[in-house]
C-alpha cells in the first residue's frame, strides 16, 4: 500500500502560513484575476481563487469579459492593472476563446506581477536557475515532495507531457534537485518501458489511464496531475489509481493531490509578489 501524498493538507498549511504572513504587512497582497468568456471549468477555477485569496486575506479583484473582447481590450486592461500599486499579482485564466494570442497576452503581463509564472522572464529565469516567479503546478509538486522527504537527487525522474505550464518546468525544477529527468510526450516510441525506468513518475497528460501498473516500477513515487472525468463521469486523473497504489510507494490522489497544491501556490506567488512590491 502506497503512502497517500495528500496535497489536501499541504495546501491547508500553506495557505494558512501565507495568511500569517499577510496579516503582518503594511498592505494586504492583492490579487487580479481576468477571465475571458464563458467556459464553465475556467469559471470553477476563478471562483476557487477567489475563495483562496478570501482565506488568505487578500485583496481579489475579479474582471469577467465577455467572449467577444478583443486581444487589444484585454492588453489594454492588463496594462492598467501592471500600473496599480494594489494590484501584485494579474493572472489571466486560460484558456483564451480563439482568436485572441495567448503568447501576447501574458507578455503582456508584468514579471513582477505575473504570479502564474507564464512570462518567458520567469520562465527563462528558472531555466538559468535565477529567482522568478515558479509556476504554481509543478511549484506545488516540489513542496509536496519536499514535505514527504522525497529528494530527487540521483532519482530517475520521468515526466510524461511537455507542456509550458507543466511538463517542461516540472522538468527543469526535478533537474534543479539533481535528479536524472526524461521528457515524454505523444511521440515517444514504447512509454512503458520509459516510465518503468522511473524513480519519480509525473504524469500530465490530461487522459484517463495513460498509467497503467504495469508501466510502474515497483515503489515509485507517482504524482498525477490530471483532473479528468472517466465514462461514469467520475473526477480522475492520468493513472489508473486503485492498481498503481498497489505497486507505488507513494502516490497523489485525484482530487487532492496536486490540484489544491496548486491553488495554494498562487497565494504564495501572490504573497512574494507584495513581499517584492512593499520592499
Ligand atoms: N488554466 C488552467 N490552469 C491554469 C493556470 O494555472 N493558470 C491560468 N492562468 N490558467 C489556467
């Protein structure tokens, strides 16, 4: 049986040491949150950050812009908010309705107040090994490692997804700790056979039962990023859970796991943003 990595009460810790910390600045840490349209899980996202920034005592401001709204009104807004000196962190809920350029769209972003760490700054800054705002999903990941003292020096570490928002940074922070890390991704011939390699297996697909026990090395540690839904239109993530548990050391639930991890980590990029901003 696997030790149960429960990011659920991580994310609680976190949160409340972040809400100790706000309380003691000059100015609550503010947080602006845009979301473009109406897609219904982006909506779910935003009102869970709001209620994040409620029990961290932050200042929320949220900004609903109809689908319609042009790339320009969006920049134009994300100008405005770069220049309030309240304002610490803007974060824009992906994704986009086509049409409008994501790319410009976070460039548009400050660093400095780009608490998603989407900015090729900060992305480029985690690449060199330089301070930068860390995205929150595999930031999260990391404190959960850490918390469970699972250290990658040395490990085989397996990602599987190369995305910017996970994959690839993911990778980039477990090569960090010195560990020994594998991209995979939909071309990769015989994933199996990678994946039995791992030490560490992170899976960030976004497909249910991309991992299966057999692709597993037995007492690996296996982190699931994914929230999808399967037939029976249950929440699950990219690794066939009750089998892996079997063959695992450790393993992420799907939901809470990495998810409130990464909720979590957003107060605290937030909160480092106006530690930055008051000096
Ligand atoms: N859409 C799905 N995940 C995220 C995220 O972490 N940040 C933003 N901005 N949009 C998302």
């Amino acid at each position: 049986m696997a030790t149960i990595l429960d990011g659920k009460a991580l994310a609680a810790k976190v949160k409340e040491q972040v809400k100790q910390e706000a309380e003691g600045m000059a100015r609550k840490p503010g947080l602006a949150v845009i979301i473009v349209g109406n897609n219904p899980a982006s909506r779910v996202y935003v009102n869970s950050k709001r209620k994040d920034c409620e029990e961290c005592g932050f200042l929320s401001e949220e900004y609903a812009l109809p689908e319609e709204t042009t790339q320009q009104e969006l920049i134009t807004l994300i100008q405005e908010l770069n220049g309030r000196a309240d304002i610490d962190g803007i974060l824009c809920q992906l994704p986009l309705p086509d049409g409008i350029d994501e790319e410009a769209v976070l460039m548009a972003i400050s660093p400095e107040k780009d608490v998603d760490g989407f900015h090729p700054m900060n992305m480029g800054a985690l690449l060199v090994g330089k301070d930068g705002f860390l995205p929150c999903t595999p930031y999260g990941i990391m404190e959960i490692l850490a918390e469970y003292n699972i250290d990658p020096k040395g490990k085989r570490c397996v990602v599987i997804g190369r995305s910017n928002i996970v994959g690839k940074p993911m990778a980039l922070l477990l090569l960090q700790k010195h560990g020994t890390v594998t991209i995979c991704h939909s071309r990769t011939q015989d994933l199996g056979e990678v994946c039995r390699t791992a030490d560490i297996l992170v899976a960030a697909v976004g497909k249910v039962n991309v991992v299966t026990a057999d692709m597993v090395k037995p007492g690996a540690v296996v982190i699931d990023v994914a929230m999808n839904r399967n037939e029976a239109g249950k929440l699950c993530g990219d690794v066939d859970y009750p089998a892996v548990e079997k063959v695992a050391s450790a393993i992420t639930p799907v939901p809470g796991g990495v998810g409130p991890m990464t909720r979590a980590m957003l107060m605290k990029n937030t909160l480092l943003a106006a530690q930055k901003h008051q000096g």
